[in-house]
C-alpha cells in the first residue's frame, strides 16, 4: 500500500497512450514517475485501435518494435471508400519513408498493456491503478502536486511537474483554470461491432452514400463500425428503434444484412460524442497537459492516440534534462507547447474543414452520392495517394526520440 503521501519528480495523471508513453519514456531516462491511472485495468470500452506508422516509428527507435508487432494485431496497406456505387481507393501507406508502412490495428488495452509491461522494467517507473487524480495543490500560483482517491484512501503526491494526460475531459486542466477553444463539430460516431465472414472484402473501408457515412475496420474475425450521424442525433435514432438502425446499415453493406441481429440491444452501441477543442494555454507553472488534455480531436483520420504519443515524446525530449539538472521552467512548458501546437492546429483545421465542408453535406444530403472531383482523381492517379497516407501516417510533425530524451 502507498503511503498518504509520495514525492516523485514527475506525476502523470491518466495511463492512456500519452501518459503511458511519458512515464515509459521518463522512466527509462531513470526520472522517478508516478502514473496515476482511475480505472483498474486497461480493458475498457473500444477506444480506437490505430497505432499509425508514425507510432510504430516509435517504437522502432525504442527498441521495442519486433516485439510489439508480435502481438495479434491486423495491417492496413491502403484505404478506399465506396461513395455512392462506386468504390474509391484514397490512400496507400506502402511508399511512407518508415519501417512499418501500414497501420497496425491493435486494442488499445493491448498497446497500452504493452507500455506498461516494458515500462515497469524500469525502477524509476511506478504506476498506480484505481488512483483518480481529484485536484492539484498549490504553493504561491506554482503547481507543487495533485490529490488523488485511492481504494486504500486518499494520497498526496508531490511532484516537481504534474502532467494532466487524463483525456478529453481532463478534471486537471478545468482545476487548473485553462481556457478551452472549442472549434465545434458537426457530428456524433456510433461505435458497434460485427462479426467479419470469410466472404467479406477484406479490406478496411469506407462507405457514403445518400445522408450516411458507415466505416468498416476489419480486425480479423469482426468489424469495428463507426456510423457517423447529425451531432445529437442520437436520441432521434434511438426513438427510431435497433431494427430501422440495423436496416440502415443493411442498406450500406448488404452483406452484413444476416449479421445485424447481432446487434441486440442499445448496449451494443456506443456513442462517441465528437468534439474538437484544444486549450489556448497548455500549462502554468509546474503543470502541462498532453494528449487528448490538452486537444481533442475529431475521429477524422483516426490521429488521437498517435498525437497523444507524439505529445508524449516531445515532452519527453525537451523536459527530461530539465528534470535531470533541476527544475522545470515555465519556459520550458512553453516550449513543449510551442513543438506540438502547430501539428495539433493543422491537423484540426483540416478535420474542421472536412467535417463542415464534406461530412455536415453528406449527411445532409438526400441525394445519391458520387465521388467528388478530388476523390475521383486520387482514384485515377496512384501517385496522389501517397498525400493522404503520409498526412494520416505520419501527420505534420512527426517526432522522434532525441538523445536528450535517454538524460
Ligand atoms: C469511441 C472512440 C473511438 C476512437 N477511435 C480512435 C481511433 O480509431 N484512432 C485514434 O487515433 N483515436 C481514436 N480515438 C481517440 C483516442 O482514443 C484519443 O485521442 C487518445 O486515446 C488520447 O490519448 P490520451 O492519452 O491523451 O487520453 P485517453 O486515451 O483519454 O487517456 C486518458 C486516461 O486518463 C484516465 N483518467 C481520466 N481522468 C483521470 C483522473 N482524474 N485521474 C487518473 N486517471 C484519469 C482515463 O481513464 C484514461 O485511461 C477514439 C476515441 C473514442 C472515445
């Protein structure tokens, strides 16, 4: 059992993909790390399983890549749609200057069980489930450490740099004060599961047509489903009943007309409330928030988890001398801001103007859909395709772990 109170130099709340990587990186430089995670095991719910080239770049620099890719995971080459009745390929990864050029599709829980794994090698890593960081405390306007539930009571951490990497509705960054932009979006996703015939294509796509947009992945022996519907349109949908859902999406993928029993009760569907935000401020002195904390990002392109870890290696390269040698400037914290706001800003951008320009029309569309212009040519050409793949794959700013990272 933990004492009522610890002192550790860096103190992350949230062992998702960003505060996972941060400890896991910290730690191997030999700073003393506590991850504070509330839930008491990485199996939740489906949080998105795309672990993009640029992660797996990672985790090749890490060491730790061969490894990785031996645990059951499936690699997606290429990305089509089938917009209205025909079908569209819009992105291949195999020419990405990287090892891996797919993207792999892991369960989160695996990757993130992975980290923990690895991370626990090292002493300087401790990790504390079930802990739910609760508020922060403070010493003349400086963050000097967090107050956390427990199921042995509550503890006070102390800690030279607390990290919210608690996820999009991060109680460190509302505690903290900082100012959340919200850009808004024009939709909600409904995330369900089918099982996968041997009849079925075999590749992950996308289908649009007539006011729907349906994404298929394919994890092997099932499809995860995303349906995307009109923001707050769930309650609408639900009103409707399972069986007009189950014939909509009958209607998009025909073969899976004899699989959507499957979906028996509205527990089989869960709803991602999008949002897209970030915070116009990522820290005050002795704090920074990561990840999904610090910007949350539309499902567009499926970059969350990855901008959550690139977050992480950043902070990882700039901070870990700083923690090493002394303190942790509030100059320093800027700087880890200064690093990922721009990838963090352009990718939102883009997600904004296709959610406004592309997915608010398809949905409002009552028409048959056909291949817009663009998307007609990245068919024609295959070339073209190597655009959408590296933004997906590898983003605008992909980092990299620094020797200064290895203190
Ligand atoms: C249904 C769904 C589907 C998604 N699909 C994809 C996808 O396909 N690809 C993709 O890249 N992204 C996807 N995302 C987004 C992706 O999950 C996030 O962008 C990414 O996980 C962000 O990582 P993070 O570490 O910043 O935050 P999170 O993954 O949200 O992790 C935060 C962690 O902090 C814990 N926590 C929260 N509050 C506290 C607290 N007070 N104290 C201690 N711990 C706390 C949480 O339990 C959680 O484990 C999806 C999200 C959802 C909800």
């Amino acid at each position: 059992m933990m004492d009522p109170e610890v002192s550790v130099r860096c103190c992350i709340a949230g062992g998702g993909p960003a505060g996972m990587m941060l400890g896991f990186l910290l730690a191997r430089a030999g700073i003393s790390v506590l991850v504070l995670e509330k839930h008491a095991d990485f199996l939740r719910d489906f949080r998105g399983d795309t672990i993009h080239p640029s992660t797996l770049e990672i985790m090749y620099e890490l060491g730790l890549l061969d490894e990785f890719l031996r645990r059951p995971h499936q690699e997606v080459r290429t990305l089509g749609g089938q917009i209205g009745d025909e079908f569209v390929e819009i992105a291949d990864f195999t020419h990405l200057p990287t090892h891996c050029r797919f993207i792999a599709l892991m369960p989160q829980w695996d990757f993130l069980d992975f980290l923990a794994e690895h991370a626990k090698r090292f002493p300087a890593f401790h990790l504390k489930m079930e802990a739910e960081a609760r508020d922060l405390t403070v010493d003349s306007g400086v963050v000097t450490g967090l107050l956390a539930t427990t199921p042995g009571g509550p503890i006070r951490v102390k800690a030279d740099l607390v990290v919210a990497a608690d996820g999009r509705h991060s109680a460190l960054r509302e505690r903290a004060g900082l100012d959340v932009l919200d850009l808004g979006a024009p939709m909600d996703v409904l995330w369900m599961r089918l099982s996968r015939g041997p009849d079925d294509p075999g590749q992950t796509l996308g289908r649009v047509d007539t006011g729907r947009i349906f994404v298929m992945l394919n994890r092997q022996d099932y499809w995860q489903c995303a349906f995307v519907i009109p923001k707050g349109g769930f309650d609408e949908i639900r009103a409707r009943g399972l069986p007009a859902l189950r014939q909509k999406i009958a209607g998009l993928a025909p073969y899976l007309r004899d699989r959507v029993d499957e979906l028996k009760d509205w527990s089989d569907v869960k709803l991602l409330s999008v949002s897209v935000d970030r915070l116009r401020m990522w820290h005050r002195p002795g704090l920074l928030c990561i990840g999904d904390a610090a910007h949350a990002m539309s499902p567009i392109g499926g970059v969350g988890i990855n901008l959550a870890i690139q977050d992480a290696v950043a902070t990882a390269n700039i901070l870990t001398p700083k923690l090493l040698q002394g303190s942790v400037s509030q100059r320093d914290l800027e700087a880890v801001q200064r690093r990922r706001e721009f990838p963090t800003r352009a990718t939102q951008w883009l997600q904004v103007v296709l959610q406004n320009r592309v997915i608010g029309r398809v949905l409002a569309s009552t028409a048959k859909m056909s291949p817009p212009f663009p998307v007609r040519l990245l068919g024609w050409v295959p070339f073209l395709r190597r655009l959408p793949a590296r933004l997906i794959g590898l983003g605008f700013r992909p980092e990299h772990v620094g020797a200064s990272a290895l203190g």
